[in-house]
C-alpha cells in the first residue's frame, strides 16, 4: 500500500470527531448508488420496451416494401426471382391494402382490409406464429370450393367486438359497386372467419383483417394485379441499403421503403425520450457528487493540523491531492458498485416475476418489458466514476495549498 493509500484508508476507517463527516459519506454512497440504480432500471425497461415493439410492429409488417409510383404492379411474378435473388433477401410476398367496413350481427366498424398469398405470406410475416385459433392456410379454402364462403382471419380484440368466433359469418362493405344516379351501391361480400390472431398490439387486433389475394380482388374489383411487395431481410439493420439497391435494380418506376423509414417517427420519439431519461437520472448522480465535494470539502477543514503536520514531514502538495482523490474515489467506486448490483437485481426480478402489470389496450404488451445492455451498464458506470472523480479535483486542490505554517500557528 502506497503512502497516500494509507493515509486515504485511515481518514475513511477513523470515526472519533468525525461521526457526522462519515454519516455524509454514507448518504453519498447511498446517493450514488441510488442514481446509478434508477439509471439502470430505466434504461433497461426503454430498451426493452422499444425491442418489443420493435418486434411487434415487424411481426405484422414486413422489412421492406415495394410499390410503383404510378399505381399497383401488374407484372410482380417478373419481379420476384429478380427480389430473391438478392443477398440477403430470405423471402417476398405480394399484397392488396384497403380501407372497408366489416359487420356482424352484433356491431359494426371499419378495418384495414390485407389481401395476402397464404403460400408466401408465412415466409415473411409473423401471423402463422399469432394464431391463436384455425391457421393461416385455411384462406386458400375458398379457392377449391366454388359455393363456400371466402375465408377471413381477424384480430382477438376485433373478434370480441363483433362478437364472433371461428366458422361464424361476417360481411365486408366496400365502395367499389357499381354507379347509380343515386351514388356508388356499396359492394357486400359475406365471409366466414377462418382464424384470430394475436399480436398484443391493441391498434393491430382491433383494426386489422386478412384475406387471400384471389378474395381482395375480386372484393375490390381491381383485376391481376398487386399493390406491392413484401420482403423479409435477414438483418433488419441492413434494410435500408437493401431497399436503396433493390431501388436501383427494379428501375425509376419503382420506389422501396424499409421499416426504419415508415416508423421513423415513433423511433426518433423513443430514442429521445431514452436520452431524456438518461440526462433527468444522471442528475440524481450529481446531486451526490455534491455532497461528495462537501463531504470532503469538511474533511480538510477537519484535517488542515494533520495536512500541515505531513508537508512538515516532506510530503509534497501531489501527494496530499492524492489523498482525497483516493478518498472520493472510494465513496464514488463504492456507491456505483452497489448501484450495479442492485439494479442488475431488480432488472431480474421484473423480468422473471412481473410483478407490474400494463393495459393492454394502451400498451402494445402486458408486461413491462426488460432489455440489459451491457454497452448501457457500462456508460453508466463510467459515467458515474467520472461525474465522482471529478468532484474530488476542487476539495483536493484546496486541501494541497494549505501553508503547513499557517496552519501550525494558528
């Protein structure tokens, strides 16, 4: 042990003269630990929570999307070997979107309407994997059966307001009939619910419905054709480029979105509300940094006899810095490893217990979510040591300009 070592670590073990001293080395401990606990926590649950939704969104959306400028796309088988052939593209579909009403015998409302191929959609969304009842296949039935109804798949929280269940029989309203003087007669397709599915996310499951591709056009009167594709990336952090290159392949007519781009939004707004959370926490840090510095601002007051005593001796004003600086070290290496250990533990227990429940009707999940980085941990301890050492410099500085004669005198 070095010579200020020891003299750091007999300041910190002596408790005759010093009990209130020790008492606000400990609230700075405590402070610390506090700062770095809650940093840790919250970020956790905003990376968690950003992850989950992140998925969410991407198990009902695809990576990437491509449409024309000009209106649906006529020729897509064309595009399809060419999109495949890609690297790293692992699977495409085709789609129809539209806006109509949906009706049961108990309540009526408006959805989005998804024409989808049952061969090829599994390939790139999630929904085979949030059936909650019947299967995604089933809406190939009303291509092999002339007199049944088209089948229909729709969401748990739609299902419960309409009040149906699978095999029960629902009506779809379109604009697309025929003109008459007295206006569009809306156009009524009866279908038979062949799946519901789950995916957590209350806008999804109250407003959305799938239909097969042959069903959504002859629906909504718009021929061979598609409104786009739907393509599944195998790294989701590279479909930007994937989109811009495949932008370039498939021509001027053609314009590619990927998942980042049409939620742009919602990410921005969660990423800034993570480092608003990160700046408001990291406050609690400084609140103990200072009483850090008064803490040891008090200790050499306390000790300015002792400090004179020891330059007489020929330690030198480096020597004396260092002392405190060991001395705050300590009190802010201290309170950030049990803030560590004691957010670590709490992040477990969220995650393994669940003890906070959340609306699912204003929450895309039921459970708080809980996501560790170990780069956030890691930002965070720095952090914290940093903000403490740097509140040790001033109350060190004070303590190694102290005139040994000055302060033997009087």
């Amino acid at each position: 042990m070095g010579f200020e070592s020891f003299i750091c670590s007999r300041y910190l073990k002596s408790r005759r003269k010093q009990g209130f001293i020790s008492l606000i080395s400990l609230i700075s401990i405590v402070g610390v630990a506090l700062g770095v606990t809650a940093l840790i926590v919250v970020l956790a649950v905003m990376t968690g929570f950003t992850e989950e939704l992140r998925n969410k969104i991407l198990g009902v959306n695809s990576h990437v999307i491509v449409q024309r400028l000009t209106g649906s796309i006529h020729d897509y088988q064309k595009l399809l070997p060419v999109i495949l052939n890609r690297e790293g593209v692992i699977g495409v579909t085709p789609y129809i979107y539209a806006q109509t009403m949906i009706s049961s015998g108990a309540d009526s409302t408006g959805i989005v309407l998804r024409g989808i191929d049952p061969k090829t959609a599994s390939s790139v969304l999630s929904l085979s994997r949030q059936m909650q009842s019947g299967s995604l296949q089933e809406l190939n039935s009303d291509s092999t059966h002339k007199h049944k109804r088209p089948g229909i798949i729709i969401g748990k929280q739609l299902a419960r307001k309409l009040r149906v269940d699978c095999h029960d029989k629902i009506r779809l309203l379109a604009s697309s009939g025929p003109l008459t003087p007295m206006g569009v007669i809306p156009k009524i397709l009866s279908c038979e619910v062949v799946g519901i599915f789950d995916t957590g996310m209350y806008e999804y499951d109250s407003s959305l419905a799938y239909v097969s591709l042959t069903t959504a056009r002859n629906f909504l009167n718009i021929g061979n054709e598609v409104h786009g594709l739907e393509l599944k990336i195998s790294d989701i952090y590279q479909a930007g480029e994937i989109a811009h290159s495949l932008m370039k392949v498939l021509g001027p007519g053609y314009v590619t979105k990927d998942w980042m781009m049409m939620n742009k939004n919602l990410f921005s707004a969660l990423k800034l509300e993570k480092t608003g959370m990160f700046i408001a926490l990291v406050l609690i840090v400084l609140v103990a940094a200072f009483n850090i510095i008064s803490t040891l601002i008090m200790v050499v007051m306390e000790k300015t006899k002792d400090i004179a005593i020891l330059k007489s001796m020929g330690a030198t004003s480096r020597s004396i810095m260092r002392i405190f600086i060991y001395e705050g070290l300590i009190i802010g290496l201290s309170g950030t490893f049990f803030g560590v250990g004691g957010g670590l533990g709490i992040c477990r227990l969220l995650s393994r217990y669940h003890f906070i429940k959340l609306p699912s009707d204003v929450y895309p999940m039921t459970t708080l979510p809980i996501k560790i980085l170990p780069l956030d941990v890691t930002v965070i301890a720095v952090s914290a040591v940093l903000i403490t050492f740097l509140a040790t410099l001033y109350p060190s500085w004070q303590a190694s300009r102290v005139n040994p004669a000055e302060a033997l005198r009087y």
